[in-house]
C-alpha cells in the first residue's frame, strides 16, 4: 500500500501501522555488535583509533636523534642516554650516526661556521618528519661567542627549530622537559600536512 | 724543575756574526732580527752544552705598534727551556723565515700564526690557512681585526 495524492489520513494512518508492525515483527531479537562475529580473544587485542593517532604515537616513541654533536652540551645529553636518566624510557635510546635513519638533531653545542655546512647537510639528508632542538645558549644564540668571528650566532641561522632549550648548558632534567615538549608538538601533527 | 737559561749564556755561545743579530738579551730569552732566526735556532740545537733540541710552541702577539713571535724551546737532556722572539715592525705585510726545515713540528703552528695573525713564514711548505676557511677577511686575533659585527 502506497500513499497518493488521493490517500485519506486514515489511509495514512495505515501505513504507518504497517511499517510499525512490520519493523516489530522482524526485531524480535537483539541487534548483533559490529564485532559480534570476532572471537572473544581476538576482541580484547583489536582497538579501532585514527591514522593521525597511530602515526604520531609511533613517531613521538621511537624519536632517534642524530648524532651531530659539536661541542660540551653533548656530556648533558650523554648524561641523559644513559642509565640515570634513561632517555629509553621514551625509545630513543637508539643514536643514529647515518641521518638517514635519524629523526632528530640535538644541536648540542657551539657551532663554527667552518662545520656550519656539514650539519647543515646532514639534516637536508634526513628523512620527512624531522625535528630540531636547539639545546643550550650556543645552540640559540651563539651564547658568550655570539661576537666571535667564527661562530654561527644561533643555529637558527641554518636549520628551522622546533623547541629551544636554555641554559648553559642545561640540565638533563631541562633537556628532558623539552624532549617532552616537542613530544608534544609531534602529537599534534596531522596525517593530511604531510 | 725545569729552569730557564738566561740569555747571556746563550749569546755567549753564538760566533760574532750572530752576535750582531741579537737586538736585547732578556732573563729566560734573547730577542733577534728576524732574517737571522735560522742561523741562531740551528746554533742552539746543535750547540753541545745547550742542546735545545725541541720546539715546545710558538706564540704570536700583537703590540698594536709591532707583531711578536716567540719560540720556546725545550732541552730534554738538560731539563732546560729557552725563549726567542723575534719582532715585526712591517705590519702591513709582515714576513720572517719558517722553522720547518729545523722542527718539521713547527709546520701547523706556523699556519696557526698565518692564519690569525697573518705573519707570512718564507720557506713553509704549505703556507695557508688552518682554522678559518679560505676566503676570510682579516687575522682575527689582530687588535685592530672587527668582524663586522
């Protein structure tokens, strides 16, 4: 029965009885979960999330840096990889010596502009996505040489920079809030920016 | 300890002609004309009592009216040290002899003196730059180098 131009409001009436008694009679029974045909162990290890989420979880756990150090900032990050402050608790442990495989550069330490275009070309050869720290007052502004007449006043003059981290030099403690903070940033990325 | 000879006792030791070169004697050194350097570094190598047989460094200064350049030299047989400067009063375009032909040792911190100082050394096998890049205005550690900044 269909409605028309014609149809009476009981006609009308009708048919919404119809539709009413027919989605009754074909719900006697629960509606199955999505999952319903999956077996109980392979429930518990299948979780459904974004590409964004799953991308940047495994990017932010697994930031390998770049060993391209130049100058004393090292010894506080050399403090950080290792056992007492453990920078293994955030996967990045590994330190790669070919930027091909690097995700980061650490800029720990007074740059000269006569190695200024070695590091410049290993963080062209890195891999997309990278990150650069700048750690310490060399890494940000030349720090007490920012006058001299060899040394690069900041490594933002050659390399865009996602976190600066003061202090000369810094703190593990320090390094390790601004390893959080860009941790942070990487979250924040979006599958679809590139 | 090591003890330094005093500058008479080695001008002691130099013949007459070399005798001329030397401007002032000091307490642990003599200073000498340039031109002459070679001659009274080899005489003190090979003098048998002093025996000052090893290039310990060479220091470069600038005293604004002239440039300095020290060699301190060292005796391991008889645990004494010796100093000779040499004065450069041609700032514009200062020059002495090298010393590589004597201590093969002196070759890169003589490229060190060229290259923040810019004192030229005749007679050096590779007389260029060491720190800076080529193509650097200037010898930094000159008093009157600015870097522009």
């Amino acid at each position: 029965m269909e409605i028309r131009t014609d149809s009476t409001s009981l006609d009308i009436d009708r048919h919404e009885g119809n539709l009413i008694e027919e989605l009754r009679s074909s719900s006697t029974k629960p509606v199955t979960e999505p999952s319903g045909w999956l077996s109980e162990d392979l429930k518990r290890n299948i979780f459904l999330t974004t590409v964004d989420n799953v991308l940047n979880w495994g990017r932010k756990s697994s930031l390998w840096t770049e060993t391209a150090f130049t100058a004393c900032c090292t010894f506080e990050f050399i403090s950080l990889s290792s056992s007492r402050f453990d920078i293994a608790r955030f996967g990045m442990e590994v330190l790669r010596s070919s930027p091909r495989h690097a995700d980061l550069i650490i800029t720990a330490g007074t740059l000269t502009w006569k190695m200024a275009p070695q590091i410049k070309r290993v963080y062209e050869q890195m891999a997309e996505p990278k990150w650069v720290i700048a750690m310490g007052a060399c890494g940000i502004t030349g720090g007490i040489f920012a006058d001299s007449y060899s040394v690069v006043p900041g490594y933002n003059r050659i390399l865009p920079i996602d976190v600066y981290i003061p202090g000369c030099p810094p703190r593990p403690e320090a390094l390790l809030a601004g390893i959080e903070l860009l941790r942070k940033k990487v979250e924040k990325r979006s599958f679809l920016q590139g | 300890m090591t003890v330094a000879i005093t500058g008479e006792e080695v001008v002691g030791t130099l013949d007459k002609k070399l005798k001329g070169a030397v401007k002032s004697v000091e307490s642990e050194g003599i200073l000498i004309q340039a031109e002459k350097i070679l001659d009274i570094a080899l005489c003190v190598k090979n003098n048998k009592n002093l025996k000052l047989d090893y290039l310990v460094s060479i220091t470069g200064t600038d005293y604004i009216d002239y440039l300095e350049v020290a060699y301190l030299f060292y005796s391991l047989d008889n645990n004494k040290r010796f100093t000779l400067k040499v004065r450069l009063e041609n700032k514009s375009n200062p020059a002495m002899p090298s010393l590589t032909g004597i201590w093969i040792g002196a070759e890169l911190q003589e490229r060190e003196i060229y290259d923040l100082f810019g004192i030229t050394f005749s007679g050096h096998p590779n007389m260029k730059r060491i720190f800076l890049w080529e193509g650097f205005r200037g010898h930094p550690l000159r008093k009157d180098f600015s870097n522009g900044n």
